[in-house]
C-alpha cells in the first residue's frame, strides 16, 4: 500500500472520532456537561440540599430523610421511565428533542425552587422530584450520543472531556452563586432571601449553556423500522422487555452494571449529603460549604480530564479499581476527621474519584454496548444509576434517622457500598464484552 492511502494516525480525526464528526460537534456534546452541571453542583450537592434540612424543613428530626426520600422518588421515576426513554428514541430516531424536552422541564422546576420557603415544605419537595427527573432523563440521552461521536479505543479520553467540561460548568455556576451569596450576605440578607435568587441563575446558566448542543449536535439515528414507528410506544415497551431478557447474553455488561449499582449508590449518597454532613457533622458555615465544593470541583474536573487519557492506556476496569480504592480512602478520612483541615482532603480526593470514575463507567459503558443500540442500553445505564441513588442516599437518611442523628454512623455504610462494587469489578473482561456487543448487533 502507497503512503498516500495509509490513514494519518496522528490526526486528532483519525484516533478519536468517528468519521463524520467534527470537533466543534465534540464540542457541543460536551457543553451539555458544562450546562446540566451546574443543577447537581447548586442544588443537589452544595447550596439547596443545606438549605432544605436547615431552613425549609427547619432541622427536624426527619430532615434529612425527607430530603433523601424526595430524590429516591424521582430517581425511582426515572427508574421506571428510563428504558422506555431509550428504546423509544432508538425507534424513533429522536434522542436530541427528547433531551430538549428533558432540559427544559430540568431548567422550568428549577426556576420554581425559588419559592422554596419555610411555610412552602410541599411546594419544595415536588420541584426537587420534578427537576431532578428531568435532570437524569436528559443525562442519560446526552450520554448514549458518545458512541457516536468517539471511537472505542478513545471513548475513556472523550468522556473525560465532557466530564471535565461539565466539572468546569458546575464550578462556574457555583462560582457566580458565591459571589451573589457574599454579596448578599454583605447587604444583611438571610437565607431565606439569597439562596432562592441562586436557583433562578441556576436555571439561567442551564438554559443558555445547552444552546450550543441544540444547535450542533446532530441525529445520526434512523428510524428502524416503519412498523415499529407506526406501533410507537407498545414495541417500545417489547423491546425493552426483550433487552431486560438478552442482558444475560452480555455477561460483562450485566456484571458491571451491578458492579456499577454498588459503587454508584456510595458516590451519589456523597454527591447528594456532603454539604448537609459538613454542616451538620462538622459545624461548616454556608460560605465555607460553598467554597469547599468550589475547589472540589476543580479537582473533579482535572480527575476527569487527566484520568480519561489514563484510562485509555490502563484500561476500564484497572482505571475503575483504582478510583474505588480512592473512595475507601475517602470515606475513612472523611469518617475520622474532626477538624476542618482532614476534612478538605478527604473531600480533594473524593473530587478526583468523582471526576475519574463516572467518566470511566460511561466510556466502559459505550465499550460493551452495540453500536446501533446506544441509547437502549445506556438507558439500562441509567438505570442502574438512579437505583443507586435509591439506595444510596436512602440508606443514608434512614441510618441517620433511626440513629437519632449519627452522621458518622451513616457514613460508614456508605463506604460499604465502594468495597462491594470493587469485588464485583474484578470479572468484568472488557475484551470480551465488546466482542459480544459487535457479534449481536451484526445478528440483528
């Protein structure tokens, strides 16, 4: 063979993306991360989860568990919904206005939180339920579209990308939240009077971050079949029930998403309770929880970006074991500290563990899935995510609840969570499981 016809190997185009994508295409995909970030940042992990227990639900006995039982409902929502969702836009070719439907209901219940007051505890928990469905359904499209824009060998370096990126979106949300927080505070405000205003430049940001996936994010999907299309919801619903049956044809699959069920329930129960332990556990201010998960999030974003390209070259499941170990540090540190100072590192490395691991579970995800399949499996994904969140941060409120009030009790339960999903890692073979993945999609 000429030189002429041999690929150019060092072309970004040719090692990474597929074909027919362009970088600013790659782009686009990743700024969803950036803009969707910003939700989990402010109102799940550091400013609105603080201000339910402590302001709306007034720091009553079942606080906490009413706020953990607010995102089990939702996760569970998604959890009945999420497979439907992805066979649905495999049939239909429609995951991208699914996800604009998915991001506007996010942005609209987020928008509402701002009414969230003392006297409005009901009005509180139903737009958490309602924007927190929103939020996953959408992140569970977003993510079926990396096979389709990344090639296998570097699915671990492009979804670091988006993961950094969105790490950097959730930083610069928070960050415009404190400055508006400090300045507020300045001026004599309360809580109950800034944290709502943070909810609606939550929702802003969302909004107008999203714009450019909307805009240049393409649909490669094709409709599958007429009959299909014209059958609509009810061969859906088949097809979901035929997947559920063959995942036990994909055996690593099928091992990893439990695998993924275990660890994800210890890193959505931290995602969703370490602003609410810092105060309560460690005597943590408002500014000082706010500037902890600032930081936090530059760290979460160097651990996606860096450990993505590590990943490619360890391999999923080493790099996946190597984040795990880094939780049951965490957890142990965070466990045993009583002051302040080792605190902030436990929370450091638990930012490079986040970062590093939910990158490395989507890219591992997009290895063992069939091609023309994404968004039915990743839905499977996705529901193997949100049960975790069921279980996670449910285990932690009621651990809390029936131990009066013992937050290091509840954490301890939670680093469970990582040493099970670690055991479970170790018979996932991602060699083999691709291999599966090619053979069934070519039998369809």
């Amino acid at each position: 063979m000429s030189d002429a016809k041999q690929p150019d190997l060092r072309s970004p185009r040719s090692g990474i993306l597929q074909a027919d994508v362009r970088a600013r295409e790659l782009w686009a995909w990743a700024m969803y991360d950036f803009a969707n970030s910003g939700y989990t940042t402010v109102v799940i992990t550091a400013l609105f989860n603080a201000y339910f227990v402590a302001v709306v639900a007034g720091n009553a006995a079942w606080a906490t568990l009413a706020w953990t039982a607010a995102l089990s409902i939702s996760y569970a929502l998604i959890l009945v919904s999420a497979p439907l969702l992805g066979a649905y836009a495999d049939l239909r070719a429609a995951k991208k206005k699914l996800l604009a439907v998915t991001t506007a209901g996010c942005v609209s219940f987020t928008a509402l939180l701002y009414f969230a007051q003392p006297d409005a505890l009901w009005l509180a928990i139903a737009c958490v339920i309602a924007s927190n469905f929103f939020f996953g359904s959408g992140e569970n499209l977003i993510a079926s579209f990396l096979p389709e824009l990344s090639k296998a060998r570097a699915m671990g370096r492009v979804s670091g990308w988006g993961w950094s990126l969105g790490y950097l979106g959730g930083l610069f949300t928070l960050g415009v939240c404190l400055l508006y927080v400090t300045w507020a505070t300045g001026q004599g405000q309360n809580s109950s009077e800034f944290v709502p205003v943070t909810m609606l430049i939550t929702a802003t940001i969302f909004a107008l971050a999203s714009l450019p996936t909307f805009a240049l994010l393409r649909e490669r999907t094709l409709p599958r079949d007429n009959a299909l299309i014209t059958a609509g919801v009810g061969h859906a619903w088949a097809r979901v029930g035929r997947t559920l049956s063959q995942l036990r044809q994909f055996e690593d699959l099928r091992r990893f998403l439990l695998c993924n069920l275990f660890y994800q329930a210890g890193i959505q129960t931290v995602i969703t309770l370490t602003a609410i332990y810092a105060n309560q556990a460690l005597g943590f201010t408002l500014q000082q929880t706010l500037l902890l998960v600032l930081v936090v999030n530059i760290t979460a974003a160097l651990g996606a970006f860096f450990f993505g390209h590590l990943q490619d070259r360890l391999g999923h499941v080493h790099a996946i074991a190597l984040t795990l170990l880094g939780w049951i540090t965490t957890i142990t540190l965070a466990w045993a500290a009583r002051e302040a100072s080792l605190f902030w590192l436990a929370a450091n490395i638990a930012g490079l563990c986040l970062g590093a691991s939910q990158s490395a579970a989507r890219a591992l995800v997009g290895v063992l899935t069939p091609p023309t399949r994404t968004a039915e499996f990743f839905g499977l994904w996705g529901l193997s995510v949100k049960l975790a969140s069921i279980l996670g941060p449910l285990s932690y409120g009621l651990s809390n609840w029936l131990s009066g009030g013992d937050h290091r009790r509840a954490l301890l339960i939670t680093g469970i969570f990582f040493v099970i999903g670690l055991l479970l890692l170790r018979g996932v073979k991602p060699w083999r499981g691709r291999r599966m993945a090619l053979r069934a999609d070519r039998s369809i």
